[in-house]
DNA sequence: TAAGAATGTTAGCTATGGCTAAAATTATCA
DNA sequence: TGATAATTTTAGCCATAGCTAACATTCTTA
C-alpha cells in the first residue's frame, strides 16, 4: 500500500539528523571555509541573507551536533565529521545545478538548486549525476535541446 | 552577485502562499475527491499519517484561505480555487513520479516524489516533463539504462 | 430512543527557525 | 589607553505544524 506523508511526516519518520536549514548553514561554512579559513557569525549571517541573532543559535545547534567547532565570539570552524557532510552537500549542490542547467533552467537557477538539493537523498543524487553525464553526450538530446 | 538563502529565507521572500504542507493536504483532498465525494477529517489524517487534530487545524487554515468549503464536523470540499490548485499538485507529483522512475530510482520512489514536488516550480517542471518524453523515445537512452 | 462507539474539536504542549531590541564583548583608532 | 564602533549574544517574540489529553458531537445499533 501506498504510504503517504506530509512534508514534516518523512522527516520525523526518517529521524534525519540534518534539517534543511542545518544543511544551509553547514554548506555554507564550507564554502566561505575554501577562501578563507576565518568563518565569523556575521559572515555567515550575511552570506545567507539571516540576521545574526538566527546564526548564533543555529551554530550553538552545529556545536552541540558536533558539526563545527566554537566558542562565544570566536571563529566558526567545522570538525571533521562536519567538514565531510560540507563537502557532500557542496558536490551535491553543483551535481544539481549542472543538471538543472542542462535541463534548461535559467533564471530561477540558483533558487531551484537550493531547493531542490534537501530534497534528494545519495541514490537520487548518483542517478541525477549519471543521468547528466549522459545528456552531456547524448547526440540526440544536442539536437532536442537546441 | 550569488545571492544564497536558507530554505525558509526563500519561501518568505517569495511570498510563497502555500506552505508544504497545505500542498499536501490540498492534493490528498484531491486524491480522495477523485473516488469519493465523502471527504472527511479522519480520512484525511489516515491518508496523511497524522493525528486528526493536525487536520482540524490545518482545514481552518486552508478554509481560511478559500481553499476548502468547511463546517465543523461536516464535510470537507475543495473549492474551485481548491480544485484547480489539487489538480495542478496531483499532475506535479505525477510528473515527478514518472521522472524518478525513468532515470532508475525504486526505493524510495515515493519518498522521494513527495518530498521534490514541493521544491519544484512551474518552469522546472515543464523541463522535467519535456526532459521525461526526450527520454521516453531515446535509443540511445533505452541502451543506456538497461 | 438511549447508550456506547466513532469521529471531530479544543486546549495546550513541543521544536524549528526566523525576527527585533537591548546588552555584552571585542576591536579599532585617535 | 580610553572612547567609539563593530560584532556577537541574550531575551523574548512570531508562525508553522506536529503531538496528547480531554471534551463535544454525531452516528449506530440494540
């Protein structure tokens, strides 16, 4: 039988560890992390369009998760369990905007991506990834898409 | 410049009217609509894996909002508005469910349905769609897959 | 038709994840 | 070095969307 659920019904059911807002905080880390290894509140805070006071709460949340590393004040720094999950989420970022890209999607690009990208669990992710990589060498869809 | 939000950043900044959840409520009252005019609270709630004060709660909103006709302990029903909103949902999470399936996924095939429909705006669906019919006829995809 | 069962509602709790205003800390620079 | 500016935290608010327990209503059936 077909099992149906809210939204919230699979998170609860799935006990998912990371919700979507943790997953933006913790990719973004990352990310600023790559260009510069000081990750201060306000950067995140600006990088992710939220008020500070949200940040500071949501890194206390990282912390206790053992995501990142802090202390009041100081420097936001992933651990390593945390620094894996970033990378993941920034591979599975890119894997989702060059498939939307490739679909065609323009100008909601980077909205469709962020949306998109907590939605998608390993498996979806390989098939999208194989699914890309064929369009990309795919003679017939050159034609059909242009 | 990148402009980055978290999740719940980009549903109020685009003033999204429904949430992921009154989707889901919507298209369930559509689904069950479709083989019974009788839609009621607890119908609903089991369809849904919710408890039925959940829905009482959510029927007021969605009544509310002009999306349902409903009177306490009655019967709950879609109106126009209501109606074309379900039949849109209902095509959407179809769409979506026919391209999971066409690039391989079966696991998780309605979990993951349920949780991208709400991700995926018009534009990105029209390309998904178009994207399921190109591969739908594509021999070399039909190579591909197998 | 009256009792008990089924259904639905209300009240009030929880957590998440935003926000503002005000307080605290840290950094800067004259 | 001490005043001011910038950053960060705390406190407390909001809405969403679940939940349970208790109450109300409606339905069924003996």
């Amino acid at each position: 039988m077909d099992e149906y659920y809210t939204l919230r019904g699979y998170k609860i059911k799935n006990e998912e560890i990371l919700s979507s807002s943790m997953e933006d905080y913790i990719e973004m880390i990352y990310r600023i992390s790559i260009n510069s290894d000081e990750v201060r509140v306000n950067d995140l805070s600006e990088a992710l369009n939220v008020q500070p006071p949200s940040t500071t709460k949501m890194i206390k949340r990282l912390s206790n998760g053992g995501y990142v590393y802090y202390e009041k004040y100081g420097l936001i720094k992933l651990t390593d369990k945390g620094n894996d999950i970033g990378d993941y989420l920034l591979k599975r970022h890119k894997t989702i905007y060059e498939f939307l890209k490739i679909i065609g999607i323009e100008n909601d690009l980077l909205e469709q991506t962020e949306k998109l990208e907590h939605a998608i669990n390993e498996n979806t992710l390989n098939r999208i990834k194989g699914l890309t990589d064929f369009l990309n060498n795919c003679s017939e869809y050159g034609k059909y898409i242009t």
